[in-house]
C-alpha cells in the first residue's frame, strides 16, 4: 500500500483512527464513540471532515483548529444526490460516505484500501481467534454475532453498489468480502 501511495500523486481521505498508517489530506469522522475514543490521534495537519451535527464542545475536546461540517442524509432507500451543498444516500459506513465525498471533490481516481467487510474471514476462524472481523486487527465491531456482521455487510454492499449506479467509479484495492468492486493484482 505505501508503494502504491507513494508512486503516485495522491490526496488521501482517512476515517477514523488510521494516522498510525498515514497521515491523511482530509481525515473524515462521523461517528461519536470513534471520535470520542482516538480523536487524540488526530494530526494537525489534516483537514477535519466531520459530521454536520457535533457541537464545538465535543469537537474541541480534540481539535482546537479549523474543520469542515460535511452535511449528509444516512438513509436507507435514499437515492444518491448532491443538491445544494448536503449529500444524500444510504452510506452505512464513513469509508462508503468518504467515496462520495471524494467524487464531489472531483477525484479522477477513488482507490480504496481497508475496507473492512466483517465477513470476510469465516465465521470458524474468528471463532477461534485466528483471524479478526477488521483488516487492521481487533475493532468496536468484533463484539457483534455473526449473523450482525452478515447484516451490516449486505448494507455495505448496497451501499456500494448504489454508488457505482450512480456513476461513481471506484475500486478497492485490499482483500475484501465486496468482491464486485475489488481490483485484485494492484497491489
């Protein structure tokens, strides 16, 4: 992945906690609990993309600088659009809404690395602990059944596909349960 990153002019979108990794251009957060938990991991540098409807008191509890409020609708059965600076869909998760966001930015290629797919190792192996429902290691979402993990999968998928009809082109480039948009041999 860094060879990828670093043989080509790249502006990377980061969500979540992932500066251990890179330090992104635009680091994007929409959920609380995350926020909450690994804000404190937030580089200065980056430009903060984060949910239209935080206060500035949580906000500065990690971030004292300048940020911009990303106004989305995250509605099941909700057509992808852009109108008048909000963004609509069903996203699920806030790598399918940073796609969005980097094809309104006007990205003239979206790659994608970390994408996680819950079910992308057996229900068995996790079982066992030999292998973990995140590509980076444990994660909020490892207490979750599997049945659970099934469910938000198939609403990734959605999620993903609507995006792709939409005209969005896109591809994710590490090994993922979203077979259709995985680009295998790129890295």
């Amino acid at each position: 992945i860094n060879n990828y990153v670093n043989r080509r002019p790249s502006i990377l979108i980061g969500v979540n906690y992932m500066t251990g990794y890179w330090i992104p251009s635009y680091h994007l957060w929409t959920n609380k609990q995350r926020y909450r938990d690994f804000g404190q991991h937030i580089n200065e540098t980056s430009m903060l993309l984060l949910k239209h409807d935080w206060t500035k008191s949580f906000i500065r509890k990690h971030h004292k600088g300048s940020y911009v409020s990303v106004d989305y609708v995250d509605r099941q059965k909700t057509p992808v659009k852009y109108d008048s600076g909000k963004i609509y869909g069903c996203f699920r998760t806030a790598g399918v809404l940073a796609i969005m966001i980097a094809h309104i930015m006007k990205a003239k290629e979206i790659s994608i690395v970390g994408m996680d797919g819950y079910t992308l190792h057996s229900q068995q192996e996790i079982g066992k602990k030999k292998k973990n429902q995140h590509c980076y290691g444990k994660g909020h979402t490892d207490d979750s059944t599997w049945e659970e993990c099934v469910a938000k999968d198939k609403m990734v998928y959605e999620s993903l596909r609507s995006l792709k009809d939409f005209g969005i082109n896109f591809h994710i480039l590490t090994p993922t349960v979203f077979k259709d948009f995985y680009t295998k041999g790129v890295l």
